[in-house]
C-alpha cells in the first residue's frame, strides 16, 4: 500500500523515537494542526520512569540524535517534555500534489477495511411522522459515511430501518376510528394523520396519569 505524505512523516517519528529509547510509541503520536511549537508531538512522560530522566531531558537528547530518512521533516525541538517534529511544507506539498496526481481518483485509498463490514443507519424516520430536514440531513451524513468506508476498503450495509412501523399504524387507526373525518384527512392527509398521531399520545397519556392516579402512585 502506498505510504502518503502524512503517513510517512508520522512513521518517521515513530522510528526516530523507537530507535533512540527502544519504545513503540506510535498510539501517542499526534498531529498539532496550526500549533506553532511544532507540527507533530511525541510526549515523553512515559518515558520518564523506564529510562530514569526528566522527559524534557529525554526529548532533547532524541532531538539532538535525531537523523531523518525523509526530507518531509526539517527538525525535532524539546518543547516542555514533548518532542516536536516541524514539517518540511516545501517537500510535504510536493510530496502531496506528486501522490495526487499520480493516483487520481484513487488517491487517499485505504485498505485497513478489506475483510470487514460497515452497517451505517440512516435517518430512519418514524413513518407516522411527517419528513423533516433532519432526515435528509442525517441521510446525506450517512450516505458520506458509506462512500467514504468504502474508499477504505469495507464492505459497506447502508440502512435506512423504519423502526416499529406495525406498532405506528397501530396507533394511527385507532385514533382515526375514534377521532377521524375522512373528509377533512383527504383535503390535508400528511397534517391530519399526524394531528390524530399526536392527539393518540396525549390521549394515552392522560389514560397513563389517571391510572396512576387511581392506584396512588402519584397522588
């Protein structure tokens, strides 16, 4: 798989860290987007108690040792027990647009999802209910979501599940048998049905209070 820009600079500070103490701590390594005291940082505290010395020490002596493979990274600073690596933005750009141009459409693959599925929910909207802009807008953040697992490698299950729709059918005749006029639902069938789809939960919920009511549980 190739090794994009971002990619190659972290794992050259993986490297440089690991060789100097003997220690993988990649799950640290982090990018500082915009941080002027360095663009990746590599805290040293844990490394403290196994070599015995202050990780401000430890991060300066890595610093000092510290030979790059790459041209993407121009220094390593101690700055305040973190050691930071400052990026090459000449060669890291040249180094993007190379790689972009290079693969096109297939630039940013991934692999890590081969082997595995993905099941994304969308808006699963209850069916009783008019639609609103949550729907489509949890659709359109679901449907990125999928494109972008599939562009790792997933195999990607798109869901859009209408959740208890027997039981939201359920309640809909039965409030249109007690309380409907067919007429006055044909002239506006989506704000009546969801008038009588209201008027059912708050008449159950009245039933609910006076039978707890009844029984002494909230009185």
């Amino acid at each position: 798989m190739h090794e994009y820009a971002a990619s190659a600079v972290l794992n050259e500070a993986c490297r440089i860290v690991k060789e100097a103490t003997g220690q993988d701590l990649s799950s640290e390594v982090k990018f500082n987007p915009g941080d002027p005291k360095g663009d990746i940082a590599v805290p040293c505290f844990a490394l403290a108690k196994s070599l015995r010395k202050n990780p401000a020490v430890i991060a300066k002596e890595i610093a000092e040792k510290a030979e790059f493979s790459t041209p993407l990274i121009e220094r390593a600073e101690n700055v305040g027990g973190y050691l930071n690596f400052f990026i090459n933005r000449k060669a890291f750009n040249a180094r993007v647009m190379s790689d972009f141009l290079k693969e096109g459409s297939e630039y940013g693959t991934s692999s890590v999802g081969e082997g595995r599925k993905a099941v994304i929910d969308y808006s699963s909207p209850n069916i009783a209910k008019p639609f609103s802009i949550g729907h489509l807008r949890s659709t359109n953040i679901g449907a990125s979501v999928c494109a972008i697992l599939r562009f790792a490698g997933y195999e990607v299950i798109g869901d859009n599940h209408l959740g208890d729709w027997g039981t939201q059918f359920g309640k809909l005749i039965y409030a249109y048998k007690n309380w409907g006029d067919r007429d006055v639902i044909e002239k506006d069938p989506i704000k009546e049905l969801l008038k009588l789809y209201v008027r059912f939960h708050d008449e159950a919920g009245l039933a609910e209070a006076a039978v707890r009511d009844v029984d002494g549980e909230d009185v």
